[in-house]
C-alpha cells in the first residue's frame, strides 16, 4: 500500500500548480466566461508545449506516455485552477476514445494533432432524452454504400464552435456506432447552450450529416462495452479535477476563517465553523483516495467499474458539499460573483451532472455487488 | 501510489478469515457482544489465546515481547478480519495500552506485561472516564498520592468496559494536584485483585456489560507508572489515538448480508433487491465502507512509514463510526417491521444482527470521543483553526 505521489507525479504537481497560477488566474477563468472562443489559445499552445495535451499519449503517438494516475495529477490542479477550454474533451475524453477504439491510422492522423493542439476533438453522447447510457440513444445513422447519413440532436457537447471533430454516437442497424465527424461537414447546426458555469456547450443537431464509412470508430454494432468503459474514465478523470477544486476551496475557507473577526476573535475559532472545516477535510480526504484508487486501478489495468462508480457517486456528492459549506463559512461576500467561491460551487453543480451524477453511479454499484 | 495489497498480505488475510470461519460460534460471538467487544473471561480468551500463539494479537511487536516483527498493515487486516467474524475487537492491552507500554514505559514494565498481553494471558481495562471527566479527559479527579514507596488511590471511575474480568487497570489518576489540570496525571497500571477495589457492572444500550470502579485506600507500587510521572495525559492521548484505529469488518459484514437477504427475501411478491430505492441505499452502504477502508488503511501505510497517524485517526473515527451508524440504521429499515427484532427472536432477519449493531452504533459515536471531539481535532490539529 503506498498513498504518496511519485517523485515524477509530485514534480507534475509542482509545476502544473505554478504554471496554472500565474497563467490561468481566477480573473482569467472569469472573463474566459463571456470570451467568444471561451479560453485563451496562446495558454492552449503553451499546456502543447509542456506535453500535456498528449501527456497519456503513447509516445509514438506525439504523446509522453504517461498513466492514467498522471492524468488524475494533473487534472486535479487544473480543477484548482478551474482551467477553462477544451483539454477535458479533446485531450481527455476523445483521446481516450480515439486510442481505446481508433484504428492504427486513426490514432497516427489525430492523436499527434490532439497533442500539439493543432486539433481540437470533442464527443457527442447526451441527447435530450438520454444521458449517458447508450442503450437509450435516438440520434441514428443509416448507411448506404460509401457513406452513413447521421440525423438527431445532441446537446452538452463542450467546445463545438471550435471542434475539427466531434465523436458522436448513433443507432445503426447493427447497434451502437461511434463516429468521428468532421466539424465543418453540411448539416451540422450548433446553438450554444447557456449553463450553470458559463462554459461552451452547444446543442448539436445533425440533419443527414454525410459521414465517409471510414470515418467509423470501432466496430459498428460492438463498441457499447468499450464505451461502457470509457464513460467510467471519464468519469473518474472528472473526479480528480472535482478532489482538486474542493482541496482550492477547503484552503480558502480556512484561510478566510482564520483572519476574520467577528464579536472580537476569529470566526473560525467557533466550534460551528470548526466543525464544517473538519466535515470538509473528511469528504476531501475520501474524496481522494477514492478517486486515486480508482485511477490506479485503471493505470494497472486492473478492473476498475465498481472502483469507478464508487468514487463518481460519492465524489458528486462530496464536492457539492465542500462547496456549500465553503459559501457558509467564509459568509456574504462569498456569494458576489467577483469572489473565487461560486467558480467552485457552480462548477460542483455542473461536475455532478457530467458523466453520471450520484444516483446514476450507485444503481451502477448496485449491478457490480450483484443487487 | 498502490492500493493493492501484498501476496502475503492477501495470505494472511485469508488464513485469518478460515480461522474466523471455524472459531467464530454463535456462543463466542454472543459473549463478545455482551462483553462489549471484549474477550470475556470464557470462551474469547481462550480464541485470543489461540490468537496469541500464532502472534496474531501483536503482530507489529518485536519477537522478544511476542510479537510478529510484521508491517502494521498486517496487524490492521487481522483486525479487520477479527470484525467482520465478530471477534473481540476491543482488546485494550493488544492494541491500546501495550503499544503505548512499547512505546513510553522502562523496559522491566514491558518485559511484566507485552508477553503475557502478546499471549492473550491477561487483558487490561481503560480507566479515563470519571462522573465529572469525559470529553474533558484532564479534568479527571480520582487521587493517586505519594506515600513514599507506594501510591495511595481514591476515586472514582465510569464507563471502564472489561472491568468486571480483566486483570489490571490502565489507570489515569491525578498526582499532582498544583500542576496545570493535564501536567498532574500520570498513568499507572493497578491489579484488580489488589484490596480495596470495587467494580459495580452497568448495561449499556447494545446490551453489553460496562462499569463503575471504585478506589478506597489502594495501595499501588511506584514501579507501576507508565513512563515518568504527571506526563499521563500525553499518553493516554497517544493511546487514543491508537484507539480510534476503528476496524471496519462489521459493516462490511452487513453489506455482504444485505446484499444475501435482499437477494432471497420478497415483500408483496417482490424481491427487495430489485427495489430502485434499496438499490440505492445498499450502493451508498458499499460507497462509504470503500470510503471508510481508504482511511483506515491510510493510517497503516503512515505508521509503516514510521509517521503516527494524528487527526488520520480522528478522520477515521469520526467517519466510520457515523458510517456504521448509517448503515445498520439502512439496514434495519431495509427489513421493515422485522428490523426491530432481536437476536434469536422468532422472525429476526440475520439473527438480528442489524438491530444488535444499531444500538451499538449508538456507542460508537460516543466511546473513544466522541464525534464532536474528533471533529475538534481534525479543525485544530489537521487544519490549524484557532482555539478559544
């Protein structure tokens, strides 16, 4: 058993919180809020730099090689940071996609192109009458001899506007079809959608969106189980940016609590703050580790469903607690829009919703004890 | 970082659990649970005798005082399988009083007592509450006076679960009664037998069996002070935190149960398992019992680090203690109308072993400090707030 970082991970962790600091401040994220693009590209091209936008990558591939739990490292600084932009979709979750069910070619034309920031992917997966099971899709593609035609609605797609691609899934006559569209393909129609954190998600509709069969990830009809899989990385990759902004806000409450005076002494000499710090420290602390052994089970190539589900439920709730009790300890002026706290408590909401919240993930540990 | 366990680990693992598997009668596991997760006098010291002799109650000591020279996280995998099983869990010289005897007290005091405790030969009683001192441990009054070459104690204490059959008392008692409230304890290791000494047994909520203890006149030799004297008060809080290291194996049990009568037992034609609402509900159970393991292993991969785990262990107590509580208060309701019904009862779902650990929770959240202590320490300790 060994719960501490690696020397290579604690270094990651170093220098992903400096950079981030003086390169993503909380005014930046804050005015990333009614930015056009919704991040700076020049910060984009710098993270390229540092090879974390392939940092999972194989190196072959443009990437560094690194684990899953060095993803994990570095997404919870980039939760601390509320890091706005697409590396979550493009770096995370499509590369993900992309290496777990591309073919060769596949993975040589875009995975370099994903890591040197040259191209942006994002997915495609909630509709409006379905969130993440697959099973329960409407958006359907029919084939003919060269080409699929994609028609439905996906909403909550992050970053469209400035996707090369979009991974989207549809209904074939054999099943569950992913499908690696080119974003500047006709009949594409985003609108964007205005959510709880400001953050660009669109609805996409595709209206018979020609689609080269070559452009198939994975096998038509077969790929539900793999994406099954992926979903539960995803998720967990949102709960180690979720452990990092909860760890942020934890910090600013004790340090807000320990300079503020009421009736004469500092507010967090009172048994009451006291005790929502203490419950806050509890939820991170679990909130890590579960979310770190589920990161390792994945870096070892363990099975890892249960582990998954474990942490995202409990992770979805932990967070949004944190949060709720940081706005209660620091007070009024953490609510005023200018204050770091609602970056945090927003974005809690909406990490919650993202890839399952609590509810969805239990009935999945429910499955797993054999219920 | 690595979550997974080691093949000896997993060995011994699962030489506990057979052992458990054979040992673990109905008879043992009641009188345990009437002791107070304790061995009793009968048949549980003759099962941590057994335990003794394979060098399971001190696994982490050195050879020459009985132990196993193991890492601590072999010690906390037996403990953790001792719980599942319903094995005396609380066993105060193995895992309270003799860490703190390894690592305070003069060498004579360890070779006197780590064997025999090492053994399973003798077991030792709590002796911190007093009528007037429970969370305010340093406000304890019973008087231990120097008589030259003798203490002379007078008092009272409270709560001192084993008292009705173990052979000595951890006992906290003021020295100095000048000093600062917490400079005048020492802590000292008193014979039951010695005169003067009367225990008068109370019953708690969960059934099982605590006491009150009264000292007149008892003579007590020096040479029994643990460490040096008036310092009692840092030990005795090292020595929690050895306590709060709350093995889990209980509601890992209830998890497994549920999952097994959820599965088998219909209501109005239906099997509970396929009920959305107890899905959910034993999902949460098994979130928080993978919750509560991170923290309680976390505390052994500190101490086999070499570092002593500190508000690690008020997290821990805190956290498990109220999740225990959570969960056999799920797991009765889950039963309905039958969640009432008690151990060997007609109709009791499980034997009643839901209702039997939701009284105990009860305990739990109290015994060894209670919540709100834990969550003073972790804001004071852990997180540096400011104290009054």
């Amino acid at each position: 058993m060994d719960y501490s970082l690696s020397e290579q991970q604690e270094m990651l962790k170093k220098s992903a919180r400096d950079f981030l600091s003086s390169e993503s401040p909380k005014s930046l994220v804050r005015q990333m809020a009614t930015d056009e693009k919704g991040f700076p590209p020049q910060l984009y091209n710098k993270m390229a730099d540092l090879g974390w936008l392939g940092l999972n990558f194989p190196e072959k591939h443009g990437g560094t090689d690194a684990s899953f739990l060095d993803l994990a490292v570095l997404l919870e600084e980039m939760g601390r940071a509320c890091l706005p932009g697409p590396f979550f979709a493009s770096s995370v979750i499509s590369g993900m996609t992309i290496m777990e069910l591309g073919s060769e070619s596949q993975k040589q034309e875009l995975l370099p192109k994903i890591a040197s920031g040259q191209t942006i992917v994002t997915l495609a997966i909630t509709e409006p009458e379905s969130g993440y099971n697959p099973d329960k899709l409407k958006t359907n593609a029919v084939a003919d001899k060269t080409e699929y035609l994609i028609t439905g609605t996906k909403i909550l797609v992050p970053y469209a506007h400035i996707a090369n691609y979009c991974i989207c899934t549809a209904k074939t006559s054999a099943g569950i079809a992913l499908f690696l569209i080119d974003g500047s393909s006709s009949g594409i129609k985003l609108t964007p959608l205005k959510t709880i954190i400001s953050d660009k998600q669109f609805e996409a509709v595709f209206n018979k969106v020609k689609v080269p069969k070559k452009s198939l990830l994975g096998k038509e009809g077969k790929v539900q189980a793999q994406l099954q899989q992926i979903m539960l990385k995803a998720a967990v990759a949102k709960c180690a940016e979720m452990v990092g902004g909860a760890q942020q806000v934890l910090e600013m409450t004790v340090d807000y609590v320990k300079e503020r005076k009421q009736f004469g002494v500092p507010v967090g000499s009172f048994q009451a703050i006291q005790h929502h710090c203490a419950n806050m420290l509890i939820d991170i602390d679990t909130s890590r580790f579960l979310t770190y052994q589920a990161a390792w089970k994945i870096s070892e190539g363990l099975p890892f469903a249960k582990d998954a589900s474990i942490a995202k439920a409990w992770v979805s709730d932990a967070y949004k607690r944190v949060t709720k009790l940081g706005h209660q300890c620091i007070g009024g002026v953490s609510l005023i829009e200018d204050h770091d706290m609602p970056l945090f408590s927003k974005g809690a909401k909406a990490a919650e919703l993202t890839f399952g919240d609590a509810d969805y993930h239990r009935e999945l540990v429910a499955q797993e004890l054999g219920l | 970082m690595n979550f997974g366990f080691t093949q000896e680990e997993e060995n011994i693992r699962k030489e506990v659990r057979a052992f458990f598997q054979k040992e673990a009668t109905p008879e043992l596991v009641k009188e345990i649970a009437e002791n107070t997760g304790a061995t009793g006098s009968g048949i549980g010291r003759k099962l941590v005798q057994k335990m003794g002799a394979k060098g399971w109650l001190c696994p982490t000591w050195p050879k020459e005082y009985g132990g196993l020279d193991s890492s601590e996280t072999i010690s906390f995998i037996i403990r953790d399988e001792m719980a599942y099983a319903g094995g005396p869990v609380s066993l105060v010289g193995a895992t309270m009083a003799g860490p703190s005897i390894l690592k305070f007290a003069s060498e004579e005091m360890k070779r006197e007592y780590l064997p025999r405790i090492a053994r399973g030969e003798i077991e030792m009683i709590l002796g911190y509450t007093e009528p007037q001192a429970g969370s305010d441990l340093a406000a304890l009054e019973i008087r231990a006076e120097d008589k030259g070459d003798y203490f002379l104690i007078n008092g009272q204490k409270m709560f001192n679960t084993h008292a009705h059959f173990a052979e000595y008392h951890w006992l906290g008692a003021r020295t100095d009664t000048s000093a600062p409230k917490h400079k005048g304890i020492s802590l000292i290791i008193v014979d039951m037998k010695s005169p003067g000494i009367t225990v008068r047994p109370m019953t708690s909520i969960a059934g099982g069996k605590t006491n009150e203890v009264f000292y007149d006149n008892v003579k007590v030799p020096k040479k029994n002070v643990v460490g040096e004297v008036n310092r009692g008060f840092y030990y005795i809080m090292t020595a929690l935190d050895f306590e709060r290291m709350f093995p889990f194996g209980g509601v890992r049990r209830i998890l497994d149960e549920l999952v097994r009568y959820t599965s088998t037992t219909k209501r109005e034609g239906k099997l509970l398992s396929k009920d959305p609402v107890i899905r959910q509900k034993i999902a949460e159970i098994a979130i928080e019992v993978e919750a509560a393991y991170t923290l309680y292993y976390q505390q052994a991969y500190m101490l086999d680090k070499g570092q002593i785990p500190n508000y690690q262990s008020s997290m821990q107590k805190v956290f498990s203690s109220e999740a225990a509580f959570r969960a056999f208060d799920v797991a009765t309701a889950i039963m309905g109308p039958r969640g009432q019904l008690q151990r060997s009862s007609k109709w009791a779902p499980i034997d009643g072993e839901a209702e039997l650990h939701y009284r105990w929770a009860i305990i739990e959240d109290i015994y060894g400090g209670t919540s709100e202590i834990q969550r003073n320490i972790i804001a004071l300790r852990g997180l540096g707030l400011p104290a009054r």
